[in-house]
C-alpha cells in the first residue's frame, strides 16, 4: 500500500494497527506541512492532537475518520479541522477505511484526504 500511495496524487497516509502513523505520501505533505521523511513514523498519541476545533483548539477525535476506523475496523468519512505541522488550520475531508489482508488479518488502516470548503 505505501508504494501505491507513494504513486498518487491524492493525500494519502497509512496508519498500523496500533494507530501509529506510519507514512504520508508527498500530496499529503503539502497539506501537513511536512515532508514524511523529516517526521518519521508517528505514535497515535503524538499526531492525534492535530484534530482541533474551528478556532484551533484541541478536541476529541474519537469520532474523526481515521479514529473511528482503528476502533471499529469499518470505512468512515467526515470532514475535520486540523492543525498541520507548520500550525497552520485547515479543514479536510476524510475517507478512512481499514487493510485487511485475503486471512482477515488487520494490517492497519489508509486515509486519502483533500481540503474542503470551510462550513
């Protein structure tokens, strides 16, 4: 999955089993604001906190796309607020959706993101 997403031209970002994020392909990094190779992979802890409010403020992200995925092993999309790298706010629009491989076994879950019109 991460040599397909490395092809595309969407955002795209895949995370493991435990929540960790584990790449985020360059169409991605234009709107993290950050290049994938200067961050590394990411515990679940530490980029969690990017899902804030409308007016930046942290917020719970039990219900954002790529969350609810890791909990419930269903696809999901929904539109977010977050903070990227850089601190800059943007609103995105998600659809989250877990790997599964031919066994069932859970190989972690993919995020192709866009930014979207501000509600």
């Amino acid at each position: 999955m991460r040599q397909l997403a490395s092809y595309l031209a969407m955002p795209v970002f895949l995370v493991d089993t435990k929540g960790t994020l584990v790449y985020f392909n360059l169409a991605a990094e234009q709107i993290l604001g950050q290049r994938f190779d200067e961050t590394g992979e990411l515990t679940w802890d530490d980029w969690r906190r990017s899902v804030v409010d409308r007016e930046g403020k942290a917020t719970p992200v039990d219900d954002a796309p790529t969350s609810w995925v890791i909990r419930n092993r269903r696809p999901m999309q929904g539109n977010i607020w977050i903070r990227n790298f850089a601190g800059v706010h943007r609103y995105i629009s998600v659809t989250a959706f877990p790997l599964v491989d031919q066994a069932g076994v859970d190989l972690g879950s993919v995020a192709i993101f866009w930014e979207a019109e501000e509600p």
